[in-house]
C-alpha cells in the first residue's frame, strides 16, 4: 500500500473514533475554561499580592493555568490513537494491511501529530485571548516580548505531550497499562520531584517541567532552571523523540499482539 494511502486510511481510523474525537474536544473546553476561571480569580487577587509577588507577576503563563488538566485529554488522546487497534485486535489486520511497520507507525504517528497541533495550536491562541480579557487591566499583549513565543509554545508544548503519549503507547500497546504510567508520571511524580528541594534538579528536566517552561514570559524570582524556554522545549522534544523511537524499535521485534 502506498505511503498516502496509509496517511488516508489512518485519518479515516481517527475521524471514525469517538473517542479520539471527545478527548481532543475536551482539551480545548478544559484549557479554555480552567484557563479564564484562573485568569479572573488573578484579577481579583492582584491588588492583595506583595510587592514581590508582583515582580513575578506573568499574565500569559496564567491564562495557560487549564493546560494542566487540558494535558490529561492530550495524553488520552495519544494512548487511544496507537492502542485502540491493539484492545480491538484490529492491529493484525491492519500490519497485514500495511506489513512495513516503520511506514505503518509514522504514518499513524503523523496524523495523530497534524490533527493535535492543529487543535493545540487554536486552543492556545483562544485560551491566551480569552485569559487575557479575564485579567482586564492587568493583561499581556501579543506584542510584547516573549508572549507570542509564549503561545506558540503552548501549542508545541500540547502537541508534544499527545506525542510523546503515542510513542509510549506504541511501546507498552495497552491503553489501560500505557494511561496507568502516563497519568501518575505526569500528574504526581513529574510534581513531587518538581517540587522537592532534593529532587528538584531532577525534576526540571522531566518532559512537562521542562516544555512548559516555553510558555513563561515573567522568570519567577530566584529562579536557578539551567536552561530557557526554548532549551526547555528542546528537553522535552528529546524525550518525545526517545519514546517514539522505542515505540518503533519495539514494534519492528514483537509480534502483532
């Protein structure tokens, strides 16, 4: 089968799912939403900081407060994609379809990838504008420096979590196992050692403490982070390239199971 064939038979798989198409309809409701709700209790909370709360004060990197839950979608996403064919057992039928493997995953892996940055690049513009309007007379422009980076980068920065999901699903195959790893991984160890004193040096270079770094525009006081917003995005592109890569190498061996 030819390599656009595989692209379309692919779109046709994930446009035809459900649930692929709720979960990425739930990231954009939950960034957006979580995002103003943050936005506007930082309005109100602004005239009560100290003064040196206001020095760190960063109205782009708040209106991006729902992209940690708006993740979580992003990371259901990207498991369902790869480990929907696997849970259905429609995975044989489809490398019997398609027996070059490498040409079957990144092709998948392709569209999955155009279809999320399409959505986490017009969530992140929308959350921004709609977080900005929360914030009033406190709010960013995007012409200021660093937020239309900032944006961007939060596009890139949801975009890369529903691919590194993907590659780690490719590697583990079950959605169950695959989102039994993802969702402590990110919503509680990435955390805890994120936060720790005698982690944190750690912490910093996990995938999402890194790549949300893109995002900030304001550095918080004290910060010590041994790389900026595009080296943190950089970190996290490195992780995303491993899981693919392990996602591939493993599929090449095992059998289709």
């Amino acid at each position: 089968m030819a390599a656009t064939q595989v692209v379309r038979s692919e779109w046709t798989k994930i446009r035809s799912v459900a649930s692929t198409v709720w979960t990425l309809s739930l990231a954009v409701v939950v960034t957006i939403a979580l995002g103003m709700l943050i936005s506007a209790l930082s309005k109100n909370e602004f005239e009560t900081m100290s003064a040196r709360d206001r020095l760190s004060f960063d109205p782009t990197f708040i209106s991006f407060a729902g992209m940690s839950l708006g993740q979580l979608a992003m990371i259901v996403f990207g498991v369902l994609v790869v480990s929907n064919e696997y849970s259905t057992g429609m995975i044989r039928a489809s490398l019997a379809a398609v027996p070059r493997r490498g040409t079957f995953l990144l092709s998948k892996l392709a569209v999955a990838t155009a279809l999320a940055l399409v959505v986490s690049m017009a969530t992140s513009f929308a959350t921004f504008f709609l977080g900005q309007a929360m914030l009033g007379e406190h709010k960013a422009s995007l012409g200021d420096d660093g937020v239309l980076r900032a944006v961007i980068g939060g596009g890139l920065y949801m975009t890369l979590i529903a691919l590194f999901s993907m590659g780690v699903a490719a590697m583990l195959r079950s959605p169950m196992l695959s989102l039994g790893i993802l969702m402590p991984f990110f919503f509680l160890i990435s955390n805890i050692l994120g936060n720790v004193d005698a982690t944190k040096k750690v912490g910093q270079f996990l995938p999402d403490q890194a790549g949300s770094r893109i995002m900030q525009v304001v550095t918080p006081l004290d910060d010590d982070t041994p790389y900026g917003p595009w080296g943190g995005l950089g970190i996290m592109a490195l992780w995303v390239i491993a899981a693919v890569v392990g996602g591939y190498v493993l599929l090449k061996r095992r059998d289709a199971q």
